[in-house]
C-alpha cells in the first residue's frame, strides 16, 4: 500500500470532523427526541447539506420538538413561526412601523420578522395561505428578503424547517410546487416503536425537564457545509442520479410506465443538485470519500417525493410519489463508463 | 498517491476487473441459454403442428400438399427450439461486461460501496484533489479482498416446468399421428420401400380398385387424383370409377363441401353455373352414363328410395334449396338443373332435351309414389311454386341477361343480397325526440361603426314670434259661456299690454 498523501490526510481528518460534528448534533438531539433515527439523520442531512426541510407527520410525533431541538443543539438564531391563515407576508418578512422619536415625533422603522433567523421553525405551514407561504420563496432560494425597497441579507447557515399535517386538510393550502421544489427534503414522520413509547412518557411526564446544551455552532455548520461540497463525485453517479430525476419526468426515456401513467409533472434540475448534494452527506457519514450509488439510492424518496406530481389518474388508482420513486429505482439502472 | 501508484493501482483495478468481467460473462451466457431452453420449449411444437395441419390439409383433399418424409420431420422438429436458443446465446456473448460493472459487481460482493469503481473512473479522469486521494487510498486498502473474492453466483439450475414436458409429449404425440391423418399417402409414397408407417385404411380401401384394375404404380394414382380439372375430361372412365367410388364411400359433411369449394369437386359434381363453363358439360355425360347403368333394372324401387329419401329431407334441404347454394349442389345428381330454376336459368344452363325429359318423367313418378306413401292425406311439401331463384352469381351464358332489372332476378346492378336489399329506397329522415327547442340558435354578431346622428337642437331663448299667417286652424267647438269667457279674457289681456307699452313710452 501506498503512503498516505497529505491532501489524502486532510480529506480523512475533515471527513473525521463531519462524522463528529453530526454525531454530537445528533446525540444532543436525540436526549429529546425518542427514536426517530432516520428522521433526525435526514433533518442533519438536509441542515449539513444547506437545504431546507419539510417535515409531515400526524399529530404529536415531535416534529415541532425536534426541530426546535436541532435549533438549541447547534448555537444558531432560532425563530418560530406558527402559520395560521390570517398571517399576511408582511407578519414573517417584516413591516416598517411608527415609532415615537426620543426628542419627540415619529418616524418609521423597519421592525424584521421571524423569517430574519439561522434556522426558522415554520410550523403547519400549510395552514397559512398562499400569498403567506410565497413570502418564504426567496428567503429560502436567494437567502435574502425583498420588503419594498429594503434587501435583507440573511445571515448563514440559513435554513427553514416546516412542519404540515398530512390529515386535517379543511382550512388548509397545499403548497405549490415552485415551493415545495425548494425544500431539499421532504421527510416523512412515522409512528415511534412500541419499545420507545416508555422512554417518551417518562422524559415528558416527568418532573425534570430535559435540557439540551449547544453543541455546534453556525460557523461550524458552515464549515461542514465546505466539506460535503468537497466530496467528488464520480460520473456514473452523476449520471445515474441524472437518470433519476429524468425518470420521474413522464415521457422521457428512462421513465417506467407508472410514471408515464400516473405523473404529470416530475422532478426539476433542483431534484438532481438534491440528489448529489444529500448523497454527498451520506457518503461522508458512511467513511467514504467519494460518492456512491447506493447513496443516492438511499437519499432518493427524501429528495424526489414531493418534487412528483401525481395525475388524476394516479391519485384514483392510489398511486403514491413514493410508489413512483419505488418503479424509478427498479427500472434505472447504474450506467457504466 | 504518486502517478505510478496510480498507475499500480490502475492496473490492479484492471485487472481484477478483467478477471471478474470474464466471469461474469460466462455467468451471464449461462444464463442466457438457460433462460432461452426454458422458454424454448413451446418451439417445440412448431413443427409437428405444421406437419399435422398439413396431413388434415392433405386428407381433406388439398393435394398440392406433400409432407416431408417422417425422419426428416422428426430431425426437423427441435430445430426451431436450437436456433432460438443458439440466437439468445449470440446475444448475450455480443454484450460484453464492461470493467466499471465488473469492478461494480466486485464493490457489490465485497459490500465495498463502489469504491473501487469510482477509484477506476477517478483513476481514467486523472482527477486530483484530497478527497480524490483519499478515495484512492480508501480503494487501495480493499484490493486484497477484492482479489479474490468470487463475483458471480454462477448460473441458476435449470428449471423445466411441466409446460415444457407437456409441450415436448405434445410434439411426439403429433408427430407419431401425422403419418395416420391422412398425411400417410404422402409419407408412405416416399416411403414405400422402407415400410416406415402404415398406411390408414381409408386410403387402401380407396386405393384397391385402381390398383386391381390398371395396376398402376400407387404414385400415379395419387398424381391422378391431384390432376388439375382442365384435364378430368380426357379421362372420362377415371372420372366415373371416382365418381362411382364416391358415391360408394360415406362422405362426411366437410368433404361434401369441400367438394364443392375446390376444383376437384367442381369438376366432378359440376356445381356453378357462374364457374368455368367447361366443367358443365362433363358431369352430365358421367351421371348420365352412370344412371344408364343403373336404370333399366331397378329403376322403379330407386326411384321410390329416392323419393322416401328427399321427403324425409326436404325439411333440411329447403333453405339450402332457397339460397344460391343449391344451384350447384342440386345437380349433383348430374344434371344441371336446378330443381327451383326458372326459365331464364334453364335457359342458361345448357342441358340436353333427352335428359330434362327424363327428370320430369322421375319428378312425375316420384310425386304419386309418395302421394301413395302418406296416403295423400299430408300437404305435399314439394307441391309449392319453386322459390324465385335469386342466385346472382347465375349469368346468361357469357353475355348479359336481357331481364335484368336489379330487382330479385338475375341482376347486373345489385350484387348482394340480405340487409341491404332489405333497405327502403325511400329515406326516412331522422328526428331528434324530446328537444323541446327547435336546435342551437346560431347568432351572428357584426362589428358596426357607430353613426353619428344629429338632432338640430331648439333654442327656447331664439324663438320669435311667427311671422306670418298659421293658416287656418281647427276651431273647436266651444259653448256659449266658454267662448265669451276666452273673449274676455283675451280682450283684457289686450288692454293690459296696451296700458303697459304707453307706460313704457311715457317714461324717459
């Protein structure tokens, strides 16, 4: 065997710092949330990777708790919007108020909103309306919010988790796709074990409440950020993340016939820059170097489920986005170089 | 890394690729052939049932065909299962596993993650960098597993399913009846001297009387029997001993139809008029000379058996009759005539007086004898008009028919019959039930240019006074008081304007 170069060293202690950092974020976390593991490996993955999260879940499964967790465990702004539907953008942007002078008088000043913070909390965002939830188009593309003639840089890592309810649809707005495109992922909260229920009632009903300390702070997470984006990436991977993303796009060549079927809009270019980027994290994670196709395959329903449209048809015949990722992952095939 | 460890690690790459890619090929042609012999087998079939379709074909009397020997058929019959399998084979030996899906396939059996695939792409692009390197060496420390690690699962068992064995006793099954369908003729013709199958019975029943008679090689027969019918009427003698020998065998329903579809049973039987005109001439000379033969010593009892016979099958033979059908068929017998031809038809048929005498003389006969029969208490089924011949294909002669007229008769215009010439000539429109308006209201909306319109406006403050006469005006008819009252009162208005103008004057 060769000896270790130094840029060789230094891609190994960086990748060695990543795991760290995860994993410290990770275990502050998981002091709060019982179980989940998955769900907090993606919600780190997502924030490790830059992206922002959608998380959608029934009632009561800590969606709001674990990301409020993730808010205390990494020394970040932290701010919390509860989406209700009489909330205007203005609410979440920010508004210019009078204010009285100190020598007397007023003037108008510009008083920011929840949406100015490092990691925003928008919970049941699907409650708000549409003119509401396109508030956060920008902030959460360009990082930067646009109230008249006033641009608000938003300082990094910047990163908006909501929270959606998939049952109790009266009253609320789905969100549009151009939305929905811009969170990295969509991750789905299922039920906790039956071994976890105890761990969760005694560290809910109990008398001492649970503190989690910061364990990471944002320039670290930026830091990390650097280091997923040094990751290579092979071209057979590119390609067969590429072949993916197009395989969701009914018509197209490595589409199966599901999607044909039952799809009428697939995943973007932003499905693609997701699938590499998550992939990235995950190879880090797995003490690799480089990214894998098994990587992609295991980021896939995250990133792609809520960038399928389902068709009439589709959503008659039961058809799930998850169903369709499923038939794109058994009929793309890794290509060869 | 330095570059010529690259080019170590390169090399290793390559070659655990090349070992894994050979194997993987072998693997996957295996495979491929497997996968070919297990659905091959329908194939199998294939030529057993040709050569069984062709052995009925051959027995129901389509003599243009000849089976190939049986040995011939039995080397014959896996060889269309062989060339698909050799096919599928060529297919997959023409697809070569590249090495990044060999070293794929090493990653995947070493649980190696695609290290050492991306390590061979990172290698062949020259990429730098320290997560390049550190992926290199990371490949690097996993090649001495992936050296010997054995890729490929080999290939799957063979799984024949009872499908296949039943298509392969379904192929002997056909194969060992071909020879008996009707085929043996065929077969046995080739094989005559090697005694391969035994002939069916049918064929030597048929084959006996020539044999005895001329004693001519089997061959001949069978060539005569297939002769085209352009050449029936230089042989009368064989066209009577076949027509004999016909009537003698109990044909089935299939071979009497056939007989009249095929040009074997057209020449002999003599049925439409509308084919080639010189068929019609023949079958009468056959039944006539046949019925010569027959008559003078039981004319009488066949004639009673004949009438027994069409009474009891009259029933079944009426629509046939009453169809264009029965213009062939009815001149089975020999004649050319059909029993419901009018006189245009019989004028197209070409019969000779001696013959139509003698039907009507039978067809007298026959009617007492079975007014005899049912005691004449039955309606006379056969008593009824002949039904209007509507057989379009009859013509007049080779020229056209002077009646035709397109309606029921021999037509030149009409060529079909059934629905449509049921069809009123008089069309009955359609109408739309339950609209309680009349349709769709087309509106059409033009573009106009707005006028405008002028209306000389009056000016209260300009008017005058009127500057000459009103002429005459319409004076109502007043009373006394009323008209005294107006007087008054217009008389008053005059002196106040009076008084008023000399004030007026008056004043500076």
């Amino acid at each position: 065997m060769s000896p270790t170069s130094p840029d060789s060293k230094t891609a190994e202690t960086q990748a060695a710092q990543f795991r760290e950092v995860h994993d410290r974020i990770k275990g502050a976390v998981q002091r709060v949330i019982v179980g989940q593991e998955a769900v907090i490996d993606a919600a780190l993955t997502a924030l490790l990777a830059g992206g922002h999260v959608m998380l959608e879940g029934v009632p009561g499964l800590g969606k709001t708790m674990l990301v409020r967790a993730i808010g205390e465990a990494v020394d970040i702004a932290f701010s919390r919007i509860q989406f209700t539907p009489d909330m205007m953008p203005a609410d979440i942007q920010g508004t210019s108020i009078l204010v009285d002078k100190e020598g007397g008088g007023h003037e108008l000043t510009f008083q920011q909103g929840p949406l100015v913070a490092n990691l925003v909390l928008a919970d049941e965002i699907n409650r708000a309306t549409p003119k509401t939830q396109s508030a956060l188009l920008e902030a959460m593309q360009e990082r930067q919010i646009s109230v008249g003639t006033r641009t608000i840089a938003l300082s990094e890592p910047y990163c908006v988790m909501s929270t959606q309810n998939p049952v109790e649809q009266e009253g609320t707005y789905p969100l549009p796709e151009a939305q929905l495109d811009r969170f990295l992922f969509k991750i789905i909260v299922g039920y906790p074990k039956v071994d976890e229920y105890a761990a969760i009632i005694d560290r809910t009903t109990g008398a001492a409440a649970t503190k989690i300390e910061a364990v990471s702070s944002g320039p670290e997470i930026m830091a990390m950020r650097e280091v997923v984006r040094s990751v290579p990436v092979p071209e057979r991977v590119k390609n067969y993340a590429i072949h993916l993303v197009v395989g969701t796009q009914p018509g197209s060549d490595h589409a199966p016939a599901l999607v044909n079927d039952n799809v009428a809009l697939g995943a973007s270019p932003r499905g693609a820059q997701g699938l590499i980027l998550a992939g990235k994290v995950k190879a880090l994670l797995a003490g690799r170097f480089s990214v894998a196709t098994d990587d992609i395959r295991a980021v896939a329903h995250d990133v792609l489920r809520h960038r399928i449209l389902v068709n009439f048809q589709g959503q008659a015949d039961g058809v799930t986005p998850d169903a369709v990722v499923d038939a794109v992952l058994a009929k793309v095939k890794t290509p060869e170089n | 890394m330095t570059d010529s460890d690259r080019r170590d690690l390169g090399a290793r790459l390559e070659a655990i690729a090349r070992r894994a890619g050979a194997t993987l090929d072998r693997d996957r042609t295996l495979d491929a052939t497997r996968r070919a012999v297990e659905t091959a087998a329908p194939l199998l079939l294939v030529v057993p049932v040709f050569a069984f379709l062709a052995a009925l074909a051959i027995r129901a009397g389509n003599s243009g065909l000849r089976l190939p020997p049986w040995p011939l058929l039995l080397v014959l019959t896996p060889a269309p299962a062989l060339v698909f399998v050799l096919l599928r084979r060529f297919e997959a030996r023409r697809d070569r596993v590249g090495e990044g899906e060999a070293l794929g396939a090493v990653d995947a059996k070493c649980e190696l993650e695609d290290r050492l695939a991306n390590a061979r792409e990172f290698i062949a692009r020259d990429a730098r960098g320290p997560f390049v390197e550190a992926a290199l060496a990371d490949a690097e420390g996993h090649l001495d597993r992936a050296d010997w690690v054995p890729v490929g699962g080999g290939a799957a068992e063979l799984a024949l399913r009872a499908r296949d064995f039943g298509a392969l006793g379904a192929a002997v099954l056909l194969l060992a009846i071909v020879p008996f369908v009707g085929g043996a003729g065929a077969t046995l013709a080739d094989d005559a001297g090697r005694g391969v199958v035994a002939p069916p019975p049918g064929t030597v029943a048929r084959a006996e009387p020539n044999a005895r008679a001329e004693n001519p090689p089997r061959r001949n027969d069978e060539a005569a029997r297939v002769q085209p019918e352009t050449r029936r009427p230089n042989a009368p003698n064989e066209a009577s001993e076949a027509q004999a020998r016909r009537d003698d065998q109990p044909l089935s329903d299939r071979m009497k139809e056939s007989r009249g579809e095929t040009g074997q049973g057209r020449s002999a039987d003599a049925s439409s008029s509308s084919g080639a005109s010189e068929a019609r001439g023949v079958p009468t000379d056959q039944a006539q000379s046949s019925r010569n033969a027959k008559k003078p010593n039981a004319k009488k009892k066949e004639k009673k058996d004949r009438g027994r016979k069409e009474t009891e099958a009259a029933p079944r033979k009426k629509p046939e009759e009453e169809s264009g059908a029965t213009a062939g068929r009815g001149a089975a017998s020999g004649s050319n005539k059909s029993p419901a031809a009018s006189t245009w038809s019989s004028k197209d048929q070409v019969v000779s007086d001696d013959e139509e005498d003698l039907e009507d003389d039978e067809e007298v006969d026959d009617e007492f004898d079975d007014n005899d029969a049912r005691g004449g208490m039955q309606p006379q089924l056969r008593d009824r008009k002949p039904p209007v011949n509507r057989d379009l294909g009859i013509g007049f002669g080779n020229g056209k028919n002077p009646d035709a007229n397109g309606r029921g008769g021999p037509s030149e215009q009409k060529k079909s019959r059934g629905v449509a010439s049921l069809v009123l000539g008089v069309s009955i429109p359609d109408h739309v039930k339950g609209r309680p308006s009349p349709g769709k209201t087309k509106i059409t909306q033009e573009r106009v240019e707005p006028r405008e319109d002028r209306v000389g406006s009056i000016d209260a403050a300009a008017r005058a006074r009127r500057a000459s006469s009103s002429g005459p005006l319409s004076r109502p008819a007043l009373d006394a008081n009323l008209r005294t009252l107006l007087r008054d009162y217009f008389d008053a208005r005059r002196k106040e304007d009076a008084r008023s103008e000399n004030i007026e004057s008056d004043q500076p």
